[in-house]
C-alpha cells in the first residue's frame, strides 16, 4: 500500500505544479470557455486543465512505475492517448460528437488488440462488451463534467476504490495505475472545486473516462465467481453509468438526440433544482460514488446468494431513482434547462 500511496502523492504534487501552467498555456492560446446563455460563468475560463492530469499521471509512471509491467501498460496508455488528443482537438477546435465517437472506439480496439479486454465467456462476446463497456464509459465521464469539481470528483473517487480492491487482491499494475490517477486527480481539483479556475474539457474527461474503463477490465478476482466479480467495476462506476442513462432516457423521451442535444438534465442539475445548490449537488454525487464503491467492496466478500440480493436492490434503486427523476418529479421542463444552474462546457 505504501507504494500506491507514493504514487498517489506524487501525481499530486505535479499535478498541483503543472495545473497553473497549464492554465497560463491555455489563455495564451486562447483554448477558453467562452460565457454562453446556457453556462453560469461570466468570464472566460482556461480549458486544457486534463493536460495537466495526464501529464501527472504519465510522469508518475515513468518515474516511479514497474518496469516489469511496461508492456501491458503500452496498450492502455496508447489508447488513452488517443482519446485525448481527440478532446484537444476538441477543446481547440470542435470536433462532432461522432468523430469523437469513432476515436473512441479506435481507442477500443487497440485496448482489445493490446490483450486488455473482459473476460466473461470467453468467445466473440467478450469483444462487444469491452468495446460498449470502454465507449461508454469514456462518453460516461465526458457527459458528467457539467459542474465544477463534479467529473474530477467522481474520477478520483472511483479510483481510490479500484485502488482499494486492487491491494485486496494484489494487483500491482492496477493499483499503480488507479493510484496514479487518484492523485493527478486530487492535484487538479485544488484549482477546479467552485469556483474553478479552469476546466478539465475534453482532453480530461475523456482521458479519465478511457482509463477507469481499462482499470475496471483489468481488476480481476480469481477466489471468486465471475458471475459475482463483474458487478464489482460496474458498482465502481455506478454514478456516472446512472447519470448517462438518465440523460438518455430523458432526451428520447422529448424526442432529442442523446449524442448531441446539450442540456441540464443530468443527475447533478436536477439536485442542484432541489438543493438549490451547486456544491451542494457535486457532494451529494461524492456521496452516492462513494456509497457505491463501498457496496464493491462487500461484493469481493459476498456468496453469490448474497451479491445477487445486494446487486438486485441496486438496480431497484436506480429504476426508482430514474423514475422520480424523470416522471414523478416531472422531469425536465424548458424553465429549468433555462436557469444558470451550472456549467457546460461541451455538448453535454
């Protein structure tokens, strides 16, 4: 542990170094967020912060990594690579919703061709889940960086825990790399909690997201039943694979495009409406991510019997969540998407 724990603070030291010079990068080159009607900030804010995030995390494994683990990392780190410089392009530029979408599932394959892949029946099915399981939750992070501190938030929690349950198990390459990402995380949060002084953008989100996804592949059980451990990342990942369902299902049912309809209809405006309060809602999201990671970590214990009796009220709870959300508590009417609730800083 105490190796994970060097790893982690390291990422966040460079990670608080690097972010302000980031910033300065992303003024100079005038990769900012510009005010809008939809978003809350009245100035421009720098974009670009999730260089700094994978700067931090790259440095911190080439420095302090195992170098037994370097070839299974290379496929990892390409295909996070790819993802974001699909985001600064996007930052800088723009980029379609469905370009990025088939960087990402480049982005898959070469996970998939690196080795780096679910295995659950072992056939041709193992394919399709990797590549959905990769893809969505790429998109899963992207969608969820709506509010400050929300998607580095989320990001961080989810990997102390696949940090946790990698120590449990003993799995060094995933604990680095998890570890890792916690700390560049927590660096980069010092400068994106409200109000943020700059934003992850895509370069970020999408990176994080890639890298929780092939984190989540990788944990691995072998004491217990793969019928049992595959709910284990899921679980990890339970608020932001929530929130993307959420927001599908409430653009389909107004008859809008899930991909490319912006709007505040995600989880984290609609508990900002209730709680009147940004920082509010971003906490109440920590404590949910971290309701469900803890709720992993029992699953590594559990009989089949009693996984599949936790599993089964986590799924009923998130059916009752969806439904008061969305029909009892009316849902998204024009006046909310209206209100300068909170931040967006793509198509999200």
């Amino acid at each position: 542990m105490s190796a994970y724990l060097l790893l982690a603070a390291s990422a966040l030291i460079v990670a608080m170094g690097g972010t302000p010079l980031v910033r300065q990068l992303a003024l100079r080159l005038k990769v900012v967020d510009q005010p809008q009607a939809r978003k809350i900030h009245t100035t421009p804010v720098p974009l670009l912060g999730g260089v700094a995030i994978y700067v931090a995390f790259a440095l911190v494994l080439i420095f302090f990594g195992d170098r037994r683990y370097v070839h299974e990392v290379v496929g990892i780190f390409v295909g996070a690579t790819l993802v974001s410089l699909m985001g600064v392009a996007d930052d800088r530029w723009g980029v379609g919703s469905y370009i990025k979408l088939g960087g990402q599932l480049a982005a898959a394959f070469i996970l998939i061709y690196s080795g780096v892949q679910v295995r659950l029946f072992n056939n041709w099915f193992d394919l399709v889940l990797t590549t959905v399981w990769v893809v969505g939750i790429t998109n899963a992070l992207n969608l969820l960086d709506n509010m400050d501190g929300l998607s580095g938030g989320i990001a961080m929690i989810a990997a102390i825990y696949f940090t946790l349950l990698a120590a449990m198990s003993g799995q060094y390459l995933v604990g680095a790399l998890a570890a890792a990402l916690a700390g560049a995380c927590a660096g980069f949060l010092v400068y994106n909690w409200n109000p943020a002084h700059i934003f992850m953008g895509d370069t970020g989100s999408l990176f994080l997201g890639f890298l929780l996804a092939a984190v989540g592949i990788k944990l691995r059980f072998p004491s217990n039943s793969n019928t049992i451990t595959w709910m284990i990342p899921v679980l990890v990942m339970a608020l932001p694979i929530f929130d993307t369902t959420l927001v599908f299902v409430s653009r389909l049912r107004r008859g809008k495009n899930p991909l490319t309809t912006p709007g505040k209809d995600h989880l984290s405006h609609r508990l900002a409406l209730l709680t009147g309060s940004r920082r509010e809602a971003v906490l109440l999201c920590y404590l949910i991510a971290g309701a469900a990671g803890l709720t992993s970590v029992f699953i590594t214990q559990a009989t089949p019997a009693e996984a599949l009796i936790v599993g089964s009220a986590v799924v009923l709870v998130a059916l009752f969540g969806l439904w008061w959300l969305e029909f009892r508590n009316g849902g998204v009417r024009e006046r909310d998407t209206a209100a300068p609730l909170a931040r967006s800083n793509s198509t999200n």
